[in-house]
C-alpha cells in the first residue's frame, strides 16, 4: 500500500504520461488514444475519491531550483478544499471524458483531443494540489495552453482559431497581473507557499495591502473570465462542446474562485469591496447578454460567465461579514481577515455548478449531435420525445441552475444570496434581479429547444444520442440533484462545508421566499412570453429592448477593437517609425555606412601601382624616422 | 688632398640616393631590381669606411652578410622577374598592376 501523497503524486502525473504516449506514439490510433485518456481520467477519479475518503490531509514539498537565497519548490498541500476540488476536476472530468468517447466519435483528430483532454487534467490537477502560488503560476500557464489547444480543435475553422487566440491573450493580460502579485507577494512576505502565508496570517505578520490580492485577482478574473477580461468565454465555445463542459464550465474557469479562495489569507477589505463588485456586475451583464442569444452553447455560456459572477461576488461578500460580527466600536479595515463565510459559498456554488453546467453542456452536446450539428435554438423544437433522455436531464439541469427546491443550486444560490442579504442590500436586489434573468433565460432555451414542432430539417430528424453520452448525462443528473444536499456536500467538502453560511429563522424564510418568486417570476415568464417560432419573440415584439441588449453584448469587443485597431496599433506604428529612423536607420545602418566609407576611402590606397606603394613606403619611412629621432 | 670619411659618406649618401630615385621612377622591373642593389651597395661603402676609419672589423663583418643575404636576394628575385615575364610578357611595372582592391 502506498503512502497517500504518492496516490496524489499519481493523480497528477497520470494524466500527463496518458497525454506523453498518445503524442509520441497513438496520433494515428484515435481508438486506443481514446481508451487511454479515458483510462487515465478514472484512475485519477478513483483516486481523488479515495483520498476524500481516507481522510488524511497533508503538506509536503520538495525544492526544485535555487538561485542564490530565492528557491522555487514544487509540493501538494491537500487540505479539505484542495480535497473538493480534486473530486470536483477527477469526477466531473472523468465523466465528461465518457461522453467525449461517443461525441468525438467520428472526428478525424481524435488522439490529438484526448491528448488535449488529457494535458488538461495534469495541469488543472497540478493548480488544484500545487502548495505554493509559483507552482500555481506554472500550471495556470498550462491549463492556458491546454485551453487554447483545445477550443483550436477545429483549426481549419477561422473562426476556432481566432476563439483560441484571442482567449490566451485574453488570459495573458490576466496574467501579467497574477505574476506580479506573485512577486509582490514574495517581496513583502518572502514566501509564497500557502502554509507558511497562513501562518504569517495567523500571527499578524502579513505584508498586507490591496495591491497583491488585487493584482492576484487579476489572474482569477482572466481564467474566471470576470470584467473586463470577460470576452474570450462565448468566443471559447468554438471548441468541441465536451471542451466548454470540462474547460469552460465545471473546472477552469472555476480555478480563479479556487485561487481566491487559496489566497484568502492575503485579502483586505477593499480588495474583496473590488472584488464583490466586479462579480456582481459580470454577473449581471452576462445574464442580459444570455437572454438574446440564438446560439444554445452562447447562452450556456453567458450562463456560466453569470454564475462565476455569483461566485466571485460570494466570496468578496466575504468583508462586510466581519466588520458586523466585531459589533461597535471602530473597526480597523486594514487588517480584517476575510470571513470564511465567502469561502464556503463561492466553493458551494462552485460544486453545484461544475455538475449542473457540465450536465447542461454535454446535454447540450447531446442535443447538437442529434441535430447534425445545429447550434441554433429557433431551429430546433420538438426534441422531447425524440430525445427523452437528454430531455430529461436538460431539465433536471434547468431546475438546478434556477433554484428549483431540493436540487443542487437552490441550497448554493440560497447561501449567496443571505450572504448578500446579510452584507449589502445593493448587491443583494442585482443578483436577486440576475436570478430573475438566469430563470428567464434557461426556460427560454428549454421550451425553444424541447417543445412546440420541429423548426429545422436537422431537429426534424434528431436521434437520441447513444449510452456513452447519455450515461454521463444520467449520472451527473443525479449530482445535480443530490450535490447540494447538506449530507452529501458535507460528506466532500469536509471543513469547507462548515464554512457555507445558513439561514436561520425569519432570513430563512425570506430568502426562500425570494428564490421562489424569482423562479416563477423569471421561469414563468418566459414560458408564457416566448412562442416556439423561427424568429425571436423578444426581438419581434420590443426590437428596442433586444437590440439594447445586442449592442451591450457587443459593446466589449467594438471596445476592444477599437482599443486595438486604432490606439494600440497607431501606437505600434509610431513606434516602428522611430525605430526604422532612429534605431534601425541612424545606428544600424549608420554605423554600417560609417565603416564603409572608411572601406572605401582605404580601398583607393590599394590601387595596384608599385610606385604609389613606394611612396607611400617612403612616406612611413619618414614618419618612423621622425618618430624616432624625436622630431615628431 | 687626402680622401676622409666624409668623402666616403657622400659618395655613398649620392649612390644609395640614385638608387631611390631609380626604384622610384623607372618603370622597368629589372631597372628598378638594380637600383635596388645600387642601394643595399650604397650601404656597404658607407660600412667598410666606418670600419676603416674606426679601425675595428664591425663593419666588415656586416658588409659580409649583407653581401649573402643580396645573393640570395638577387638569386630568388630575379627569378620571379623571369616567371613573371615568362606568364605576363612584360616587366614595365605600370601593367603590372594586377594586385588591387
């Protein structure tokens, strides 16, 4: 029996040896790739559940480089939330990876996406296990990579490979702010390993300041995708659909709520006022952006972009808490540890939603296939007896996402929710409001898509998909259900379970109160508003509203654009001019003509007349003579 | 009157200055090879007076070598004169100007 860091050891590299053999040897073999990364993916879900299970937690560390008093180490830190995390990644991973067998069946670049796939588990792994932020910073880098390999599946498409790049530039500019935290961090505390930052923590010997965890919260607002670094997740959805399920909904994007959540130690209070903000807000405009949308993976998309809004603002509602609970007297907003309340609901909304999203994704997956490939909501309809299945578990993804009772996202959204209530009672009527909108826009999608006639040839003739696809489908349909319930959410996260606040008394009852009337208020509304029609009902009966919205959604990227195009590039240009004129034109090619007109001018003294060369001869003779005699 | 060592100076000082002017403008290679010589002669005369007038062999001594040496000088000079002649059919200087830029 090995020892328990060797099973974790195991768990991270697994998936990179998967990866290495299906690289070096299996990129004509789509079969066998397929079977490997599979393989991989449940050993590493088997393992996170026996870890979570033995219940043993640890920290070690070994170094790695050290150059002069700086050491850089590589080394896991296994505590209660690297332990849900890991089961979040291996389970929901393990199962996506299944539906990727059937979905990716027929594709000719098979063994290059479960290598994909793969690469993708040892990085994610590595952020969830890393104990120090500069192997954070390395893995982060990968999931990057893999990321951008990924949503480049279909490279021949212009627009899969404009997606990618423009999300890992995205990303970079996220993470140029994250590194320099890095270093910020190592500079005023002289570590950043996340054991030895608690323990300063503890004993009031942190460094602390706004600008390193704002600047950390810039690389978790990159890989969240959070204003205003939000653009590349809907371009993201370019990739195959088991990619956003895995990359853009369940594991990834949810690493910069991990990373907060890691970091906690480093917070004050006007990071996490920055912090809830930015949440809010993304999560506010991501639900409007959803709601116009035709494309059913744009809108599962601005869905998730909204509920990782929820998270960030969860956690950043994490302040207010305390300086409430110090009760009177002034508080000292400096040096206020965040309250783990946050924590423990951002990491709740975080397992509910990896299940439920990764349940609507492949659903939607599911649904695609069976549509030949159709992506867009008012040409499907119909699908309900058809795809039964799916149906069934779309909605079950449906109720979780809206706060239906008893399912996974009522408990989760339900903590937010008296987070905010308790904190700040803006923030509470936005994302009350964004509550509204998400059951407006996931009811709009589910009646478009499963009822009324059959719009499109392709929904005409839908199939249900086959068991690898549908099984994953079921089996997450029953964590959507149960993930939220005390007893299971207690048995993963552990300590972090205990962190999830609780409504008690008359608050219970308001916020239950409110999520019910925000669920028929939003669910029942677009039910009774949207007709099952080829065209959107919104954009025929208030083109004002919808076309608002439209230009909302795109005001980003004409921003972006215009950033780009005309200052950014002008600025380029401006600079390639001084460079061709002084860099490349007065020193390069001036010196190079300096030296040959020297060339030149010595090239004529050659001139292949013996009697100039006597002269010449003469005329040294003289000058050493001179020199000589002391004439000269 | 007697002969003294400036007269030897001079005459040599005149030999070794026919000698430049010779290398310097002739244009024939041979000519300009003998002028040469006429120089490195110029030389030993002044030696030998020195030698004799200082009444020590120093200058002898080196009169001998300089003599070996523009033996030798002579014999690997002219012959590349002769090869040169023998591939180019000429020994004026001024067309032989092959050795530029």
């Amino acid at each position: 029996m090995h020892s328990i860091p060797e099973h974790a050891l195991l768990a991270l590299l697994l998936p990179l040896a998967s990866a290495t053999v299906i690289a070096l040897f299996l990129r004509r073999r789509g079969a066998i790739a397929a079977g490997i990364s599979v393989g991989a993916a449940a050993l590493v879900a088997f393992i996170s559940i026996i870890l979570l299970v033995h219940g043993e937690r640890f920290s070690t560390s070994v170094e790695w480089l050290r150059l002069g008093d700086f050491t850089v180490s590589l080394g896991f830190k296994y505590d209660d939330l690297a332990a849900l995390m890991l089961l979040v990644v291996g389970g929901v991973g393990f199962l996506i990876h299944v539906f990727s067998l059937g979905y990716m069946h027929d594709d000719k670049a098979r063994a290059r996406f479960f290598a994909g796939l793969s690469i993708f588990m040892f990085s994610m792994i590595g952020i969830v296990l890393a104990d120090n932020l500069f192997m954070v910073f390395v893995f982060w880098e990968l999931v990057g990579f893999s990321s951008w390999l990924l949503i480049n599946h279909y490279h021949e498409k212009q627009s899969a490979a404009d997606a990618s790049k423009k999300a890992f530039i995205v990303n970079r500019v996220g993470d140029f702010g994250f590194l320099l935290g890095i270093i910020m961090c190592y500079w005023a505390n002289g570590t950043v390993n996340l054991d030895e930052l608690s323990r300063l923590g503890a004993a009031n010997q942190l460094a602390l300041g706004a600008a390193i965890p704002l600047l950390l919260f810039c690389g978790a607002a990159g890989k969240s995708a959070q204003m205003p670094l939000q653009v590349w997740l809907p371009d993201a959805m370019e990739g195959p659909t088991p990619v956003s399920a895995l990359i853009h909904a369940a594991t990834m994007v949810a690493a910069g709520i991990y990373l907060l959540c890691r970091v906690h130690m480093l917070m004050v209070f006007e990071a996490l006022q920055v912090i809830m903000w930015v949440g809010t807000i993304t999560a506010l405009y991501a639900a409007l952006c959803a709601v116009v949308q035709r494309d059913i993976k744009k809108v599962l998309a601005y869905s998730t972009l909204s509920q990782l809004g929820y998270m960030v603002a969860a956690f950043g509602l994490g302040a207010g808490w305390v300086s409430e609970g110090v009760g009177g007297g002034p508080v000292d907003m400096f040096h206020l540890a965040p309250d783990p309340a946050g924590i423990g609901a951002a990491m709740f909304h975080l397992t509910t939603h990896a299940f439920f999203k990764a349940l609507l994704f492949l659903a939607a997956g599911s649904v695609i296939i069976g549509c030949h490939h159709e992506q867009d909501i008012f040409k499907m309809g119909g699908l309900r007896r058809k795809m039964p299945v799916t149906f069934l578990t779309f909605t079950i993804g449906v109720l979780a996402i809206t706060g239906v009772p008893f399912l996974a996202g009522f408990y989760s959204k339900d903590a937010i929710l008296y987070l905010a209530m308790k904190n700040d009672t803006t923030v509470f009527a936005i994302l009350t409001f964004t509550a509204v909108l998400t059951s407006f826009y996931m009811f709009r999608v589910w009646k478009l898509v499963f009822f009324g006639p059959a719009r499109g040839e392709a929904a005409g003739h839908a199939h249900e998909s086959g068991w690898t696809m549908t099984l994953p489908l079921v089996l997450l349909a029953a964590l959507s259900v149960a993930g939220g319930w005390p007893g299971v959410f207690g048995r993963l996260a552990g300590s972090v379970a205990h962190l999830v606040p609780e409504a008690a008394g008359p608050a219970h009852a308001t916020i239950l109160v409110t999520s019910l009337v925000v669920l028929v208020l939003g669910g029942g509304g677009a039910l009774l508003y949207y007709r099952t029609t080829e065209n959107d009902t919104l954009e025929e009966r208030a083109p004002f509203v919808f076309g608002g919205l439209v230009r909302l959604r795109a005001s980003f990227d004409q921003l972006y654009d215009y950033y780009v195009a005309k200052i950014q590039q002008r600025f380029a240009m401006l600079l390639n001019f001084l460079e061709q004129i002084f860099l490349a034109g007065l020193i390069i090619r001036g010196l190079a003509g300096v030296v040959g007109l020297l060339g030149y001018g010595a090239r004529a003294l050659y001139s292949g007349s013996v009697h100039a060369y006597v002269y010449w001869f003469l005329l040294g003779a003289v000058l050493l003579w001179a020199y000589a005699t002391g004439h000269l | 009157m007697t002969i003294g060592l400036d007269h030897y100076l001079l005459l040599s000082a005149v030999l070794f200055a026919l000698g430049f002017l010779g290398v310097l403008l002739r244009k024939n290679t041979l000519v300009i090879y003998m002028c040469l010589e006429l120089m490195l002669i110029a030389s030993t005369v002044a030696l030998v007076a020195f030698s004799h007038f200082n009444g020590t062999f120093d200058g002898n001594v080196f009169v001998f070598f300089i003599l070996t040496i523009a033996a030798a000088e002579v014999a690997v000079g002219l012959a590349i004169i002769v090869a040169l002649f023998r591939q180019r059919h000429t020994v004026q200087v001024e067309e032989l100007n092959q050795l530029k830029h």
